[in-house]
C-alpha cells in the first residue's frame, strides 16, 4: 500500500478517521443505527491505521542502508496476531448483535478470560508495530540504526495518530519522493 504514504495528510486523516468522524455524526439520531454502524468504524479505522504502519515498516524498510536491516519478518509475524484478533472480535460481536445471541455464563466466563489474554497479547504486538514504524521512519532519516532516544517522539505520533498524521505525513512523502 505504497499509496498510503504518497497521500497528503489530510487525506490519510480522511481515510483513517473521516468514516468513524462521519458515522458517528450519522448514527446519534439512531442508537440502533449507532450499533450496526461500530463494526464498519472499527475496520474502516483499523484497516486504515494499520495499513499506514504496514506500508511505513515494509516499504520505508527497502530504503536501510545499514545491514543487517530490521528484522521485518519478526514484524510481520507479530502484527498479523491483532489484525487477526480484531477480525475476530468485530465478527463475533457483530454476529451476536444481529442475530442476538446470549451467551451461557460458563462460556461467558471462558470467553472474557481468553479474550482478556488475546487483548493483552494484541496490545504488546501492536505496540511493536508503532515501535517498528517509529524506528524505520528514524533509521531511514538518519541513515544509521536509529536509537529508542531519536524515534521516541515519532512513536508517540504513530501511536496517537489523530495529531501524528499531520506531522509524520509531510515527513514520509518527502521520504517517498526521495526513494523515486
């Protein structure tokens, strides 16, 4: 998803953030409306969220000029596991609101434990993600191994994207031009 760095920032803020901004605003005269509508905000955002630290980690990783380079099959690896996670929970939830199922207490029980663990476990891979992204965006920068003291900063954009896209965004279509 090459496109997704190239793009201006607003319109990656449009992409990431517009669908949940514009079905939220939609759904507040409906709460039924509101219901139906979380699966589609939860993809549009996640898929536009981790699509972005997909595309900044495999793409911007090409342009390293210091081996080894960074370990992007470790990376690949580990973010497949909440993209897989949240599939999993939107489906389930959104199975049980449209068909309206109860789960049994003892399942219930199960269920929250599991999905306790798989949160927990999501999070940490997901911050390895940013931390990745952080990194790559430094290292390719700064031509050199990057270290957690030069990409702290740009973590913190990535993680908190609603402001990160305006300041990042600018800084990788510099970096896309640069690589054509």
């Amino acid at each position: 998803m090459p496109f997704l760095l190239k793009i201006k920032h607003w319109q990656l803020f449009t992409i990431i953030w517009g669908a949940g901004f514009l079905l939220n605003i939609v759904s507040v005269i409906n709460i039924k409306l509101f219901l139906y509508s979380i699966p589609v905000i939860t993809i549009s955002f996640t898929a536009g969220t981790f699509g972005w630290i997909w595309s900044i980690s495999t793409i911007l990783n090409k342009q390293l000029m210091q081996e080894p380079k960074l370990n992007l099959k470790l990376f690949k690896a580990l973010f497949i596991i909440p993209t897989t996670y949240i599939l999993s929970i939107i489906t389930v939830v959104t199975l049980s609101i449209y068909y309206k199922y109860h789960f049994q207490e003892s399942l219930l029980t199960t269920a929250i434990v599991t999905i306790i663990i798989l949160h927990m476990l999501s999070m940490f891979c997901i911050f390895y993600g940013i931390r990745f992204a952080a990194k790559t965006i430094r290292s390719v920068e700064l031509q050199r191994e990057a270290h957690i003291s030069d990409y702290l900063a740009d973590f913190f954009l990535i993680w908190f994207s609603i402001f990160g896209i305006w300041v990042l965004q600018p800084r990788l279509n510099k970096l896309m031009r640069q690589q054509s």
